[in-house]
C-alpha cells in the first residue's frame, strides 16, 4: 500500500508542478479578456454665487446655508456611489464653469473628492452677477475636457441676478448635453434675507437691495479684499434686505427647455436612490487582466502537492491505531 502511494505521490507532483509553471508562464504574458463596462460618472456642479450664503435649509435640527446644504447633498452622493463610479467637482458663477479636478474613482480617491467638496465656499466666485443660460452654455463646453460622458448634477438656487428676462436670457435650446443635466433646486420656497461676508469671510450683515443691484452688473467682485474698506455695504434695515428664494420654475423651464430634468434637493432616500438610478453615462468595452486568476490556479496547484503526505499521514495514523 505504501508503495502504491509513493508512485502516485511522485507522478502527481510532477504533473501539478508542470501545470504551476505553465499557469506561471501564462501569467508573466499579462493575459486580458474583453468585457463590457458601464461607467457612472457625475460632475457635481455647485453655485458659489452670493444668493447661496442665505440660511434657509437645515440639517437635522441645525440651520445651514443652500452653500453648506449643497455641500452635504454631494458629500452624500459620493458616499451612496458604488465603488467603480467616477466624480468630478466644478464651480458655478457669473456667466462661467470652472472645473476643479478631471473625474476620480470614488473608492480611491474617497478623502480627496469630499476633502474638495468641504472647502467650496462663496469667495471662490470671480465676479458679482449670476446667469444660469450662459452657465448651462459654459458647462457644455466643460464637458468637452472630461474623458468620458458625464451626469451633471448642478446644485443651484436658480436665482440670477440680474434677473433673467427675454432681453439677457440666452437661448439654450440648442444645447447637446441636456440629456446629461440635472437640475438640482437647492433652497426656501419663501423669501429669505442674503448675508454678506467681507474678505475675511467674516459676517458684516445682509445684502441690501442697492449692493445687489450693483454686483448683478458685475460691479462688485465677492474676492476683492480692497471692496473691504472698511467693510462691504449691507442693507440698514430689515425692510432694506435682498430677499431670494428657490426659483423653482425657471430651473423646470431651463430643463424643459434642454430637455434635462429638475429635482428638488433633499436629504432623503429618495434623493440619493434617484441619482444612482440614472443611467450609466458611458458603455464601452474594457481589457481585464485575468493575471491574477492565473496565480490563484498555480498557488492551488502548488498547495496540491502536499495533498499526497496528508493522506499518507492519516492512513499510517489510521493503521496505527488499528494495530493498538
């Protein structure tokens, strides 16, 4: 019996040895296999513009400006993607995007895209009005510099400033990528008061109806520290207020008009299960190395080898206590 076992032992070595070294081999030639990939890629487009500083949201119990409520939702967005998603975050003021990194792996680059998010913020706007159809207009060109098709998702209150009208509202029905836009309403249904910071980013009071009026001309740029002496001007009294709110139907006429959709900000399931429910923005074939599967086989095939003086082992305890 023991003979018989040392043959099989010495032959089945040799042969998972031989077919080791060949899976080996086969691993050291980098082998692929052709798979198709669905790709979600999201560029989170925030509004920076000043109408966006007005604490009318909350989080839990807590009052919050659309800023820091914008910033949640899309923290909370990458948190629910599933690892494999791509992200990309930009800016929106004036007439222009600005694009501040190429789209990340969510799971890679987790604390770099939320590191990101966490530090928009109001000074970040390079001038003082806000025009959304020249925006969604700018936002098209961005898409031109990201290596694959995206889903915007554009956080905005939809206020402008100056107000959009049929002389200064530019015509976007002839933009391609309205299919790939969502709207995302962000604020109060009821008129809220706009606080003012200076430079410092330091509370001075509220955006009066004269100081908004100018900075809708562009006037008043929100990062020019020499508008800060001594201090930017506010409204001196209540009833003097800049007062903003949700402009829900001009976001629904803008998607309607892209044919894009519009949805309403919420931090609720809902939200978030409609966002990863959009299609993927991109199909398309990609090389898989299988390298790894090849080592696996040869480790199990090396492992193997030891399966013979196992058996050994155990039969010769087994005749031994029969013999006892």
């Amino acid at each position: 019996m023991n003979k018989i076992i040392t043959v099989l032992k010495e032959n089945y070595e040799t042969a998972l040895l031989i077919a080791a070294a060949l899976f080996l081999l086969l691993a050291l030639i980098k082998p692929e296999i052709q798979l198709k990939q669905e790709v979600h890629n999201y560029l989170l487009l925030a509004d920076v513009s000043q109408s966006m500083n007005a604490e009318d949201m909350k989080i839990g119990n807590k009052e919050v400006s659309r800023l820091a409520y914008t910033q949640h939702l899309m923290k909370e967005v990458v948190k629910t993607s599933a690892c494999g998603t791509y992200v990309s975050v930009g800016v929106f003021a004036a007439e222009n995007v600005a694009l501040l990194f190429m789209p990340l792996e969510v799971c890679k680059n987790f604390d770099v895209i939320t590191d990101t998010i966490d530090h928009l913020e109001w000074r970040m706007a390079w001038s003082g009005n806000s025009r959304m159809t020249f925006g969604v207009k700018a936002a098209e060109a961005t898409f031109e510099y990201l290596n694959i098709p995206a889903q915007m998702l554009f956080f905005t209150d939809g206020d402008e400033a100056p107000k959009a009208n049929g002389i200064n509202k530019l015509d976007i029905s002839d933009v391609r990528i309205g299919k790939n836009v969502i709207f995302v309403g962000v604020g109060g249904h009821d008129p809220s008061p706009i606080k003012r910071f200076n430079a410092n980013n330091q509370l001075v009071g509220y955006w009066g109806t004269d100081a908004a009026a100018e900075s809708a001309g562009g006037g008043i740029m929100y990062n020019d520290a020499s508008k800060d002496d001594p201090d930017p001007p506010v409204a001196y009294a209540e009833f003097d207020r800049f007062l903003s709110k949700l402009d829900v139907e001009h976001l629904k006429d803008m998607a309607e008009e892209i044919k894009g959709q519009y949805i309403e900000g919420m931090d609720k399931p809902e939200f978030y299960q409609f966002v990863q429910s959009q299609a993927p923005a991109a199909k398309f074939v990609t090389a898989y190395s299988v390298r790894w599967i090849f080592l696996i086989i040869a480790a199990l095939l090396i492992l193997a080898t030891y399966i013979p003086d196992i058996l050994s082992y155990r039969l010769d305890k087994r005749l031994l206590n029969w013999r006892t």
